[in-house]
C-alpha cells in the first residue's frame, strides 16, 4: 500500500492526503525526533472518522460499527474515549 492505485482511490483520495501530512510533519520536525508517532497520528485522525461515520449513519451505533469493521462494544469504547457520545 504505497499510492492511491493500490487502494483503487482516485488521486487526492485519503491515503494522498495522508502522506501528505505526514510529509510536513516530517518537514515541520526539522531534524528532530519523535516518538509515538502511531498514537499521534490516531488521535488527530480516529475523533473525526468516528464522528463523520455516526454522522452519515445517523448515531446508529450498528450501523456505524459495521461500516468501521469493528464490533459495536469496541466503537462504543473509542466513542467514550474520545468523548464523542
């Protein structure tokens, strides 16, 4: 999964616009390190993916849980975590 052919996205789709911010954040670090990174990069990218899919399936928690691929206790936890219920 490199560029957008492999998720059959079309150009300036989601995985354009990721490696995109993860170039300026690169480019913002300037020299130095960063650690956690993968927990950085959830926490700015799961509290909008959550609440735009409770959004289009109108809070229907099943609903949404199925279109996450996750199960409705787990999106449950991550919408408590996030403060979004």
């Amino acid at each position: 999964m490199g560029n957008s052919d492999d998720l059959n996205q079309p150009p300036g789709a989601l995985c354009d616009s990721t490696a995109n911010a993860m170039e300026r954040y690169f480019s913002d670090l300037d020299g130095q390190t960063s650690t956690d990174l993968y927990a950085i990069v959830m926490a700015e990218v799961e509290p909008p993916l959550l609440s735009a899919v409770m959004k289009y399936n109108r809070h229907n928690q099943s609903k949404a849980a199925a279109m996450l691929g996750l199960n409705r206790a787990t999106l449950r936890k991550k919408l408590k975590h996030y403060d979004l219920l």
